[in-house]
C-alpha cells in the first residue's frame, strides 16, 4: 500500500499549498488518489476533496487508539494507488505523545517528508533538517521538500541533503499563491473563486519541481496488522433518517462521522439553514454542523421558517448533536464584534458573542455529569474545541480537562441533545454513535417518522 506523508517544521510553512499541489499533479497523472489530514482539522480536508474529487478524511491519534487509526487509514484507502496524508503543525507537535504527525506516521509506519519554509534562510536550513532528523528516534522522515526556496540555492540544498543522509524530494519556488486565512484558520474551499484554475497551477509547479517519481518510490510499504473496531448493529425497521446541517454556515463535518452512521444502518439527508424552510421529511435525528454562522447571521436570522422548524423538533424531543458554530446557532442571540444583534433559535437560553482571542483552545477529555444522549455518567470522551466566539450560557453537563490541568464546565446535555462547543468525533468511542443512533430510531418509531425505507 503506497502512502506518504507531508509533514512540515510548524504551522504555516506551506504544508496545505505543497500537499494539494503533490494531488493535483498525482490526479492529473491519472492516478486514484486518496487523502489525509493529521489532527481535528475540518478546512484543509476541503480542499483535498476539490482536488481529489472524493472525501479527505482525518486520522487523529488523540482521539483514535492505535487500532482504530490503523483501521481508518486501511479502510478509507483501500482502492487508492497512492494515499498523501497532510500533517499538522509541527512533525513532532502533539499532547503526551498523542496527536502528532509525527504519531500518526509511527503508528499506521507511513513515511514522512517534511516541508521547510526557506524564506529568508540558506545554510540555516541544514541545522533545521539535522534537527528533525535526529529529535526523536525512531522516526519515518525520509527526507524533505523545501518551500519558496530560491532556484540559486538548490544545488547547495541538494548538497546539504548528501551530507545528512536525507532525500532531496524536490523544492516549491517563490510564487503568488496562498490560502487565504481568517482567524479559524484558511479561508473554505468553496470561498475561492478561482481554485480551480490555483489548483492547476500548483499541479504544473509540483511536476516541475516537486520529484513525484522518487516519493511514489518511498511510500511503498506493507501495512501493519491491525483489528477493526467492534460496532454493535441493529436491523431496524425502518433506517432512521438523520438530518445533517451542510452548507456554508455549517461545514464542519467528518466524513467518518457521516460513514459510521450509516454503516449503523442511517439514512443521511443534508440540509440548509441557509437556504432551505424546513427539515428533510421523516427525520428522526438532527445534528447541527459546526461552521461560520456569524459570517450568515443576518442570512440565518431572517430564515424564520426553518428557525421555528429547528426550535419545533428540538421542544419534540428530537435526538440532537450541535457543536460549536450549530451550537450558537441554537442561541436566542448573536451579538456580532460591531454590536449588531440577530436572533436565532433560541433553544439554548443565551447570547453568543465575539471576543478578540482563542477561546479554550485545543484537545480536551470531557467527563459526562450525567447520562446523556451521547453517554452515561462519569464517561470521558476525546474532544477538541477551536473558537473565538463564547457564551453567556455554556452549559455544566459536562467537565472538559485540558492535559495541564486545566477544566472547566460546558456543553448542555440531556436525554435527547448534546448541545456545546467541544466537537465530537464518532471514532473516538463508537457508543457515542451507537447510543445517538438508537435513539435516534426510538424517537422515530415514537413519532411515527421514516414509515417507508427510502434506501433505493
């Protein structure tokens, strides 16, 4: 099985530009191309999937065991010719060991190569290889692609590379191109006018100047053995209909999350807050993405119909999953950074507003307070929160620790809703889906939803 990793020596170094350009060019090449991204992120997924056509998926070490992330990476690129998986921040960047790149590429044994930012640098650049090749033993390294590296200074880059032991797998040179960035990170795919036509030249570039040949070569490797998580199925009657909000709003969505619903027998039908007056008929399950609803607020608060259509199925008890941007959007209010106020659901009693910094940032364990939609008591759950925006109500169902000791409460949980801003991840414990499945068709059979199977 071919895989490679495009590591980088930290968080803006060019790791997105260089890896979307390697599946442009390996996609143009006519080759069936699977991806990756390392760690929680839900942006640069989206633009794998525009180049590659397919979902991108996440493999994540904080929130998977050793197994499961094996599973994921075997499951999802069973009939690629070739699987590229971005990492994340630094290569060796992580919690306790966990989250890393450099965990991910130990774990599923993928050889890595790093991207380095050379702008401004010349012979700085050895001590930087030498560094994260000799940091942390073992490591996958095999060499390293060095971004806006100017053309005078290959043959001594090459030189340096001889001298290490490492592969020269090729450069990036100066150009104009850049992803866009706010302050949850890179602008979304669907916001660039003209990807299409970046996309295409980053294909020409990489084949120019990025040696293809030689990484195809070193990501050949046997897979490790691994055991596939045990998933509790039940036949249902009727597959319950799970409305999932997807648009520009919301769209923050694993693709694991969606592919283990349905592998426990759902139905996924997408809707928008957007755009559309009500809820996919018969649905049985809501869950309400994470996204920019600030950048929509006036859009989503003059959508009256399918505010009353949400606010009516949650007072019916329907099983609901909102995280972050579906979480605020469940608020009475939105006070956005200029004071400008819009009203939203108002499932949550609150307001949910700006503020200048990072809020709570990063990995966290949530501990359940009570038996809720998604666990029992006392459960933990690995979870990740990445937002400026907070709230005057928070919730305190749920106690959320940070590995250095920090905590705090959050998230509004009951028998029928899991309401905050910590994202979920399904892989993280399958119960969490199995239980939010389950009910999901008891509230059908209940309310009499999904009376004929639409599978076909």
């Amino acid at each position: 099985m071919k895989r490679i990793m495009i590591a980088g020596t930290h968080s803006g170094c060019g790791k997105t530009t260089i890896t979307c350009a390697i599946l442009a060019a390996l996609k143009a090449r006519k080759l069936n191309v699977a991806a990756f991204k390392c760690g929680p992120d839900y942006i640069d997924p989206m633009f794998h999937q525009k180049v590659i056509g397919v979902d991108s998926h996440n493999l994540d070490s904080f929130f998977c065991d050793d197994e499961t992330l094996k599973y994921l990476m075997h499951e999802n690129s069973i009939n690629a010719d070739i699987s590229v998986v971005e990492g994340v921040m630094g290569f060796y960047d992580g919690v306790n060991g966990r989250g890393s790149a450099h965990s991910v590429s130990m774990i599923t044994e993928t050889p890595a190569v790093v991207a380095i930012d050379c702008k401004g640098a010349s012979e700085s650049i050895g001590a930087v290889m030498k560094g994260f090749l000799s940091y942390k033993q073992p490591n996958m390294i095999k060499g390293f692609i060095f971004n806006r590296l100017p053309e005078r200074l290959v043959p001594r880059i090459k030189e340096m590379c001889r001298e290490l032991g490492t592969t020269f797998f090729g450069y990036m040179p100066t150009n104009s191109f850049t992803f866009e960035s706010r302050n949850l990170g890179l602008v979304t795919a669907d916001e660039i006018g003209d990807l299409k036509d970046k996309l295409a030249e980053l294909s020409t570039l990489a084949e120019e100047h990025i040696f293809l040949d030689e990484l195809i070569e070193v990501s050949e490797a046997s897979f490790p053995i691994f055991r596939e998580p045990k998933l509790h199925i039940v036949e249902y009657n009727n597959r319950p209909i799970i409305a999932v909000a997807k648009d520009a709003a919301f769209c923050f969505v694993y693709s694991d999350n969606i592919a283990l619903l349905e592998k426990l027998g759902c139905r996924i039908e997408y809707f928008s807050p957007l755009k559309d007056k009500k809820l996919p008929d018969d649905c049985c399950g809501l869950i309400l993405s994470g996204g920019y609803p600030e950048l929509y607020a006036e859009k989503l608060s003059q959508n009256n119909e399918m505010l009353q259509a949400v606010r009516s199925a949650i007072n019916s008890g329907i099983p609901t999953i909102a995280e972050c941007g579906g979480f605020m959007y469940l608020h009475e209010n939105i006070i956005l950074a200029d004071d400008e106020i819009f009203g939203f659901v108002g499932a949550v009693k609150g307001d949910v507003y700006s503020t200048k910094k990072l809020q709570r940032f990063g990995y966290v364990t949530l501990e359940a307070k009570k038996d809720c939609l998604v666990c029992v008591e006392s459960d933990k759950i690995a979870a990740h929160e990445f937002h400026y925006w907070d709230s005057t109500n928070c919730g305190s169902d749920f106690i959320a620790r940070k590995s250095d000791g920090r905590n705090w409460e959050c998230v509004h949980a009951n028998k029928s809703t899991y309401a905050g801003f910590p994202h979920l991840y399904f892989y993280a414990d399958v119960r969490i889906a199995e239980r939010f499945v389950a009910a999901c068709a008891e509230y059908g059979e209940k309310h009499g939803q999904n009376k004929q199977d639409r599978s076909h």
